[in-house]
C-alpha cells in the first residue's frame, strides 16, 4: 500500500464521524490503534475525544502497558481510562471470551461517558488475516466478508476508520512522526492461529491489499444475498414475541437465503446476539423442509401450509428465570411493575387457569410468555389478556428482523 495511510483515515473519520460531537478510542498501545489515537486528536478539530484501554491481565506486563498508553493520552491532552476484566473460570475459549469482554467494557465506558460510538484499530491487514484464517475454517460468506466500516452491537456503534489502511503503512508513519508504540509479544506467539497465518502471508509473499479487496468483494456478494432474503421475507409478521415468515417464498429461496432468514428470525424471536452453529441451522433447515418442528438455540420453528412460525421454546423462556428489573428473557420489556411482583414464564402448570385459547396464541407461545407473580400466585398473564396495570411490552419488532437480516 502506498500514499498518506494518515490521510486516509482522516477521510474516514470525516465520512464515519463527521456529524459526531464526541469520540472514543479503543487503544491497546500497538502501533495501529497508537496511530489511531494520534490521527484522530488532530482531526477531532473540537470534538470531544476520550481514550480507554482494556487491561485483560493475561500476561506479564499488561498493567504497565495500559499505564503507558494513559500518559500517551495525557500527552495529546486526551482523557483516558484503564478497563480491567476478570474472568470468571478457566474454561472455554479464552481468546473469543476476551474479545467479547473487551466490547462489553469499552461499551459500558462509552454509555457511561455519553460517547455515541467507539473507533477500533482494525487495519487492511486484520481483513487479510482473517479471510485467510476463515477460508481455513470453511465459513460461509458472512464470514469471509471484509469487516464492515461500522457495525452496532452491545448497544454501541463501532467504527473502523483504518481499514484502507496496512500496518506496514502506518508504522512507518509512526516512525516518521517520532511517535513510539508498544510490540505486544504475543504477536510472536505461533500458538496463536493469527500469528501463523500473518507469517505465513509473509512468506509467501501474498499481497494484503489484494487479500482486502477479495473480502471487500465477498462483503458486496453478501450484502446482494441479504438484499434477495430481505425480499424472500414478504409479509413478515410479528405478534407478542412471535414471528412468522410466508412459506412460499423460503421454500422457493435458495439454501444462502434460507439461512439468513432463519439466522435473522432465531436472533430475532431469543434476542441472542450471536447466530446458532452452523451444524445445528442446517439440521433446523432440513427439518423445516420435510415441514416437522425444530429447536435450535432456544427458537422452534413451526410449520403449516402458508407460513413458517418462529416463537421462543418454553423450556427455555422457564430458564431464563425471574425478573423485577427492565428486561425480561432479553424479549419483553417491563414498565410499571408492582412493588413484590416478578415477571417469569407462564409456563404449561398455569395455563389452564388463563383461557389463553381465546388469545391467539398457541399452546407453546403461551407457556412461554411473559407472566406476573406474586411469590407462587399467579396474578397475570399479560400477553395473553391485557388486564394488568403493569404493561409488558415486546422488545423488537419487525423493523428490527429487517436489520437482522443485514447484520453482519
């Protein structure tokens, strides 16, 4: 890559968070989120900027890192915080845990101090990276897709503004500004799938920017199928937690486009923030072809002869247990609940006691709706009748399928 990589990030910036009025800045203290940070301060031209970094305490050394970024940060007069995570256990995978605790700390940071979105120091050569690393692994089209310029999640925009530009590029305008960074040593560390697959596009002399248009172009493809699924869609309906899609056009779609809906409609109907496995959506697929019930991460998928119907499994709306606060099995939103009451599923035990026959719903959807206790006593059924000074309302609705459908 050639040309002012510093350049091109302002430009994106401008594009990104022209009309922002503040900014954070993830900043770990490597050269591309340094670099980031020090663009950024001369581009903020007023904005309000804030810096944190998030500490995972996973090697010797990170705590000292973190504290030389903060005086990085003083030094361009830029607030800055450390983010510290704990981890809870030692099983599972660690890397993908700690990824996901870095965006939920950064995400609390950010609501906290009234930034409306986080810039990230993703470069052209994490896009290389992980094609290459996803081809290994046989993802599908959403995974080989250039990561988007911004995406939001865990209630935050996240913005990516150096995409267009390599890390060779912007070390050696680090170096040419006399700004120093930090070598994180596990970027040496060949246990890690990243570090061989980055050393193996070295050695085999593979061109990044080229590795970054091809998932560019995947990105293109990808955003054409959601385009033909958002069609596929039709007449999506959506009734008290519950979505059904027409089942003409799903049959009629190609498998892609079937999956995407079902991925979309899952997410959707269990608010979950990550799509099921793939192994568990082709076997949903199959079964929702030969027309029999499915579950799969905790959505059944119900067919009749027009329409597929997604509604959340009782068995797990009765695990996702008892809530007095705002949200409830992350699908209905409380307001107004009394003082000494909760709301958990309805569940099968108390469903004779409602007449849920005459609400509309069936016999599933009404055990695993919202319900309103009293200790044991059951004192409403919300979804079922509208009888209750508490109001309980859904959380998404079918405007928020449609974005589903786009996510990625």
């Amino acid at each position: 890559m050639t040309g002012d990589p510093a350049a091109g990030v302002r430009a994106a910036l401008d594009r990104l968070a022209g009309d922002l009025p503040a900014l954070g800045l993830a900043v770990s203290g490597g050269g591309d989120s340094i670099a980031l940070m020090h663009i950024a301060a001369d581009w903020a031209r007023g904005r309000r900027l804030a810096v944190a970094t998030v500490d995972h305490g996973l090697r010797e050394g990170s705590a000292a890192e973190a504290q030389a970024v903060a005086q990085a940060a003083e030094r361009l007069s830029l607030p800055h915080r450390v983010l510290r995570w704990q981890r809870d256990g030692d099983g599972g995978n660690l890397m993908a845990e700690a990824r996901e605790a870095r965006l939920k700390l950064l995400a609390a940071w950010a609501s906290d101090s009234d930034l409306p979105a986080v810039a990230l120091g993703h470069t052209a050569d994490d896009v290389a990276e992980t094609l290459i690393m996803r081809l290994a692994r046989g993802s599908g089209i959403d995974g080989l897709a250039a990561m988007a310029e911004w995406r939001d999640a865990f209630g935050m925009r996240w913005l990516r503004p150096m995409l267009s530009a390599g890390r060779a590029d912007l070390r050696d305008w680090l170096g040419g500004q006399r700004i120093a960074w930090i070598d994180d040593p596990s970027n040496e560390n060949t246990d890690f799938d990243r570090v061989r697959v980055r050393r193996a596009i070295a050695a085999l002399g593979l061109d990044v920017a080229g590795l970054a248009r091809s998932a560019a172009h995947i990105a293109e493809a990808r955003d054409a199928v959601a385009d033909f699924a958002l069609l596929a869609s039709g007449d999506v309906a959506a009734d008290r937690g519950s979505l059904s899609l027409p089942r003409g056009p799903f049959r009629d779609a190609p498998a892609e486009v079937r999956r995407r809906l079902l991925v979309a409609a899952c997410r959707w109907v269990t608010g979950a923030a990550y799509p099921p496995r793939r192994t568990a959506l082709l076997h949903a697929m199959h079964g929702v072809m030969a027309q029999t019930r499915v579950t799969v991460d905790g959505a059944m998928i119900l067919t009749d002869r027009d329409r597929l119907r997604i509604i959340r499994e009782p068995a797990a709306a009765l695990r996702a247990g008892a809530a007095t606060g705002a949200v409830w099995d992350r699908r209905w939103r409380i307001l107004d609940l009394p003082h000494g009451h909760h709301v958990s599923a309805l569940g099968y035990d108390a469903l004779p006691s409602t007449g849920w026959r005459s609400s509309g719903l069936s016999r599933d959807e009404a055990a695993a709706s919202p319900a309103i206790w009293s200790g044991t006593d059951l004192v409403a059924a919300p979804a079922l009748h509208n009888d209750h000074a508490a109001v309980i309302r859904p959380l998404r609705h079918v405007a928020d399928f449609r974005r589903l459908v786009k996510a990625h």
